[in-house]
C-alpha cells in the first residue's frame, strides 16, 4: 500500500489548533503516526472490498454447481439477494433488513426481525446490539419480541445473562444498556415468578453480577468481592425482603468459576490518544494517602483526566474518567481546585508501586495551578469534558424502588 504524502497529512494537522503548538520533533512524530493510521485506514477498506467481491463470486459460483434450470436460478438470485442484505446490515442494520424485506427473503414483522437477530446468521454482534438499542419504532417492539424468543423457565440468572448476552454485543450507550437490561429483567421475572417478586429485582441483581464480573476478573481491580459481601450486598432488593442466600451464593461460584464471555475493548493507543489533547501542562497534586504535594503532568483528552510523573512518560501515573463529576475551586489553598464525586470514591485508576494498574480510593482530587488565570482555565476545560451518564441516576433509583416495598 504506497503511503500518503506528507502533504496530505499536513493538511489535515493544519486545521488543528493543538498542532501548531507541538515542537518541530513531535510534529514530524504526529505525521508519520497519522501516516501508518491512514495506511491501515485504506488497506482495510480494500480488504472489506475484496471480501464482498469474494462473497459475490462464492453466491454465483455455488449457484452455477446447483445446475441452470429456472428454479436454481430463483434459488441462486435468493441466496445472493440473502448475502447482500447480510452484508448491509453489518453496515447499517437499517438497510440491512430493508434490503431483505424488499427482496421477499423477510417478513416486515417484529415477530420475524426478532427471529433474525436472534439466529445472527453472518451478522455482527455489535451491529445486532446497536438496532435493538434503538428508541424507536420498531425496534422497540423487535427488542420484546427478541428477548421472549428466550427460554428462561426455571433457569438460574446467571445462566439466563449468559445467553441473553451471548446474542449481542452490548452498545455503550447508558439509555441503550438500561432499555435492554429492562426487558430481560422483565421477561426473566415473568417466567420465574416463584422466586423474584418484581423485574426491579431482577434488573438490579443482573446488574451486580455484572459489576461482580469485572470485581473478580478484571486484573485492575485489587480488592475482589467475597461472596459475603456479594450477599450483604443484594440484601433487601426482592421487594423490601432478601433473596434466598443460597441462589445469592450459587450465582458468585458461577460467575468466580466462569467470567461472562464478553468481547473486551481494544487496548487505548496513548500515542494517539495525547497527541491533540483539549489541555495538558504542569501541575501540583495532593497525594491520596499521605497528602503531600507533587508536581505532575497532567492531559485532558476524551472525557478523562491522565497524570503523569513527568512529561516524557509513555504510560500515565494514573487515569480519572470525568463522568458524573464535580469541579470547583477551594478556599483553602491559593490557586488550587477539587474534583470530588456524590459517592463515596472517585471511579479512577492510578499504577501502584510494582507497576499494575489498580483502582484508584481518592474521595476527591485537589490539584494547584501557578495562578488564577490557570486553574480556572483548568476549572473551565474539565468542566466541559464532564459527562453526564443517565443510567447512573438510574441506577441508584431503580436500586432504590426493588429495596421498598410498594
């Protein structure tokens, strides 16, 4: 694949305005990473092309094997009308399936979507999670009608989780995730009634075994949950009452014993990532144990706060996602500012002294800048790269609900 010039790269780095401050060094740095991206960007393009043409070649080779009569000639122009509408729902799912509607090869039904995302016969996983995830009709109605194709009769949840997640890859929207997760709970709970009183039972256990997943096989996350604290945990969810222990138990041992398999997110490209970040620079941070303060270097990029020892670290010292977050200044100390969370900790993550990275136990961050033109450009920036996360409001609600009785 012959590179792009660095003419072209340059005129893409020009308009932005983070790149005019950057050294002769990093800016030629930043080129030929961009380069090697652009290179990847077209060679996958061409295999994406190949393998449609590859797919085209197979239908009407196979149709040519089944004989030239009119009746394998409708078979051989149903089997490519089936592999092209395939293809354009792992695309665009919306194309996809009016492609294979208008081809006779689906029914326009929520009854018949639902069936074909639930085979996923040569769909993707994402693309299968990203229609059902719609607020819309009908992939409303399709999103029911999908998660009653299941059986969940006298299935433990776990077991349940296992296959509902096992159809689709779930999209990282919060809305999205709460509106799947809805439906599971309440078909769930329909067809196990004698053991949950209420789907908001099950929607929240659901999601503590999800957390309980990432506690005992995510490899950042230091202190695992006991099975006593999983219990202790869940008490009080089944309408103001406790679920049997014993079921509280058998789904930590399944889930201690066997991770979800879940599709992990590719590992972040830092070389890109703070290359054109939204703020960087020198500032002084209060340690989180022994409260002595450190010069550090910080990054604001994509909705999160890095720190590093110094400026030429390849790796961050420590990481705070900016979600459901506070910024403001404090009155105790000259020039500096505290990031703090409603909860008790901060989400956050920071590399202990053998160089894993663990959870992060801040109740809050505070940070001095070297004047007060500084830290409220600082205040400012963070305060536009905090995200708000809905679910997390629904969440602590709909805990809230399957704790009191109604």
């Amino acid at each position: 694949m012959v590179a792009p010039p660095d003419s072209y790269i340059l005129q893409q780095l020009e308009s932005e305005k983070q790149f005019h401050s950057l050294s002769d060094e990093q800016k030629r740095a930043l080129v030929e990473v961009r380069k090697k991206k652009e290179i990847v960007r077209r060679e996958l393009s061409v295999i994406n092309q190949e393998l449609n043409r590859i797919d085209q070649d197979l239908v009407q080779y196979e149709g040519k094997l089944t004989g030239s009569s009119g009746q394998d000639k409708n078979e051989t122009s149903k089997a490519k009308d089936d592999a092209q509408g395939r293809q354009k729902f792992n695309t665009d799912p919306k194309r996809g399936i009016e492609a294979l509607v208008a081809s006779g090869l689906l029914n326009d039904t929520p009854e018949d979507i639902a069936l074909l995302l639930y085979k996923g016969e040569r769909l993707h996983k994402t693309k299968i999670g990203e229609y059902l995830g719609e607020n819309k009709e009908p992939n409303l109605t399709v999103l029911k009608r999908f998660v009653e194709l299941f059986e969940f009769q006298k299935m433990d949840i776990v077991t349940a989780l296992r296959q509902f997640l096992g159809k689709f890859r779930l999209p990282g929207e919060a809305q999205k995730i709460d509106r799947m997760m809805e439906e599971f709970a309440t078909v769930f709970c329909r067809t196990n009634s004698d053991v949950y009183s209420k789907s908001d039972t099950c929607y929240v256990l659901a999601f503590s075994i999800i957390m309980l997943n990432t506690s005992l096989h995510n490899p950042s996350v230091k202190d695992k949950l006991t099975a006593d604290q999983f219990v202790k945990m869940n008490n009080g969810i089944n309408d103001g009452g406790d679920l049997p222990a014993q079921l509280l138990i058998d789904a930590y041992n399944s889930i201690k014993n066997q991770p979800f398999e879940i599709p992990e997110d590719d590992k972040m490209d830092f070389t890109i990532t703070f290359y054109n970040p939204d703020k960087r620079g020198y500032l002084t941070k209060e340690g989180g144990k022994h409260k002595s303060w450190k010069k550090r270097y910080f990054v604001l990029t994509d909705n999160c706060l890095y720190y590093f020892v110094k400026e030429s670290d390849m790796e961050p010292k420590g990481i705070v996602p900016l979600e459901n977050l506070k910024v403001t200044e404090c009155k105790d100390r000259k020039y500096t500012f505290e990031i703090r969370s409603d909860e008790k900790f901060i989400k956050s993550a920071k590399t202990d002294s053998g160089g894993r990275m663990v959870s992060g136990n801040h109740e809050n961050y505070r940070i001095q800048a070297n004047s007060a033109e500084e830290m409220h450009a600082w205040i400012d920036s963070i305060r536009k790269s905090i995200s708000k996360d809905p679910f997390y409001a629904q969440m602590q609600a709909r805990k809230k609900k399957a704790m009191c009785k109604q």
